[in-house]
C-alpha cells in the first residue's frame, strides 16, 4: 500500500473518529435531564448566621423534592456584593436570588419602606400575624413588576441601638452621635426624628467604622451585633427594639419565569420550609448573642419605650394620605388581634 493511500486511510479514521464523538456528546447532551436548573444566591451574612443556615436547608429540601434537578448554589460573605449590589444583580437577571433585609428592598420595591415605621407592631406576634396574611404575601409580591419577587421572610428580630461610648437609655441620648444606618430612606428619617445623625454605611465595612470612629454606632438585631463581632467595639447594646424589619428571599422575576410551574412550586415550598427553620433557629441565636455579649462585656440596658414613640410620632403621622400610611393604618388594624 503506498504512503498516499495510508494517510488518507488514517485521515479517513481520524474523522470518522471525531464524528461518533460528536455524536456520542450530542446523545450525552440529549441524555441529560432537560429540566435541571441550577439557581445561584448570593448573600452578605457570614456562615453561621441562621439565615445562611436556613438557606442551607433549603439547598438540601429543594434537592430532595426536585429529585436533584434543582441545584441551590450558595455564595455568602458578599463574595457576590453587598445587598444594593446583589438586589441590582438579580433585578437584572444576572443573578438568580438574593436575601437582603426589607429596608434597602424599599429602593426597589416602595411598598417594603412600611417595616421601617418605628413602633408599627405591638409585638413579635403582630408582626407574624401581619407576615403571613394576604397583607405580607402582597407586599412578597409588590416587586414583580420591578424584577423582584420575594419567595419567603426570615426573622430578622427587632432592631436595637450599640454604641461605643454611652447607652442609648432616651432620644436626647442620640444628639451628636453619628448612626451608622441601611441604604433606606425611612431608616434615615427615624435616626433624624430621634436627634441622631444617620450615616449610611455597607454592612460589610461597619465593624472598620466603628473601629476608626467613623461612626459613633449602630442599630441592629443582637445576632448581627454578635456574630460580627461588633461587641469589640461597641459595649452599650440598648434594646428599644424601634423597628421589626425582616429579611427577605427574593428571586429574580426573569428567573421565576423560566421555571415550570411544578418547579415553582418545589423552589416556593423549600423556601417556606426553611423560613420555618430559620426562625426557630433565630430564637435560639438571639438568647445566645445576648448571653456572649454580656460575658464579653457589653452592658445591655432596657430603656423606657414611650419617650421615643413620642419622639417618632410626628414622622409616624407624616405619611397620612399615601401608599405607605395606608399600609400602615391596615397593619395597626390588625394589631390587638389573638
């Protein structure tokens, strides 16, 4: 056999080769299940908190009820952004999910600015009696039009004053003191009507804040004030509680689109159920950020309540007439009830 003809004897393998591979890969690809769907979350909580927790859950159910067609990828630590970035990530579709606190979520979705009203619920039951009726799942649904669709709420707890150098014990407290705040108008408009100096600061950069003297403190719930280790810094936490403003699990509407109704349903029930899990877990972390605080030296104090419902009536009353005072008189309507 001539050299010429050997060649292209093993041209003609080589190609015959390469075209059962394309074959074999395009099978392979018609092989593999149509409906998996792999949705990535990103987050700024760290890895112990109960809401990454909870999110963990919900990987695990999701999988469990989708067969494992529906993959959850979790990135925390802001390793996808802090929350502004992320809401604007999935808004756009970039990003499937995202869990962010109510209060940046009202510079997306303006009916969320309500759960920055100091003093709206009467207590932790009101808030879940509001929660979980129409009135919450309406607002879960009010970001749809704007590419946000919330899936579920997390307990966040009620929100309380730290600071470094004195206890917040009554409004006056608060004048000259730089606060750290969220992106939120409303959280900025409380801090005001209270005398303090409201000072929006990224989440992921207030422990360096209160650290340089940036800030002077900061409101939050005692499991972020703990885990985050601001107690290093700040030994006064003051529980006024102003303000019960919940996390919230939100997916992209592009996304939500793209998904059959049953997996709508999967990825709905998971949500749920972790949401579940969180707050039995949030219970648990709240009495043991409390209990480490102390014994890191933090003073926690209890302040009488009333002087700051007076100090926040005024701003309470301005929004008398608009979209958020009615949602505000539909909440206190509901307040009271067993």
């Amino acid at each position: 056999m001539s050299k010429t003809v050997s060649l292209l004897l093993v041209g003609c393998a080589t190609c015959l080769l390469l075209a059962i591979a394309a074959v074999a890969v395009a099978t392979g690809a018609a092989m593999a299940p149509a409906d998996r769907v792999e949705l990535k979350l990103g987050h700024s909580l760290d890895q112990n908190h109960p809401v990454h927790l909870a999110m963990e859950f919900m990987k695990e159910r999701l999988a469990e009820k989708s067969s494992g067609t529906m993959i959850l990828e979790i990135r925390p630590n802001g390793q996808l952004g802090a929350e502004t970035e992320c809401l604007s990530l999935v808004q756009r579709g970039v990003l499937a999910m995202t869990k962010t606190s109510a209060a940046p979520l009202e510079n997306f979705v303006p009916e969320m600015a309500v759960f920055g009203i100091p003093f709206l619920f009467e207590d932790e039951a009101h808030f879940w009696r509001v929660l979980h009726s129409d009135l919450g799942n309406d607002l879960l649904e009010a970001g749809a039009d704007s590419g946000l669709r919330g899936l579920s709420y997390y307990d966040a707890g009620a929100r309380s004053f730290y600071t470094i150098s004195r206890p917040i014990m009554t409004p006056e407290d608060l004048k000259g003191l730089l606060i750290r705040v969220q992106e939120s108008p409303t959280s900025i408009a409380m801090i005001e009507s209270l005398g303090g100096s409201p000072t929006p600061v990224d989440f992921g950069d207030l422990y360096t804040a209160l650290q340089q003297g940036v800030v002077d403190g900061a409101e939050n719930n005692p499991p972020s004030f703990y885990t985050n280790r601001h107690y290093e810094v700040c030994k006064h936490l003051s529980l006024d509680q102003h303000t019960r403003t919940p996390d919230v699990l939100i997916i992209s509407q592009r996304w939500w689109q793209r998904l059959t109704p049953q997996q709508q349903q999967w990825l709905a029930e998971a949500a749920q159920e972790s949401a579940e899990y969180e707050r039995k877990l949030w219970q648990e972390k709240t009495q043991e950020a409390l209990a480490g605080a102390e014994e890191r030296g933090v003073t926690i104090h209890h302040p009488d309540l009333e002087p700051f419902r007076q100090s926040v009536s005024s701003m309470v009353e301005s929004y008398a007439g608009t979209p958020t005072g009615d949602l505000i008189e539909k909440i206190q309507a509901m307040g009271g009830e067993q």
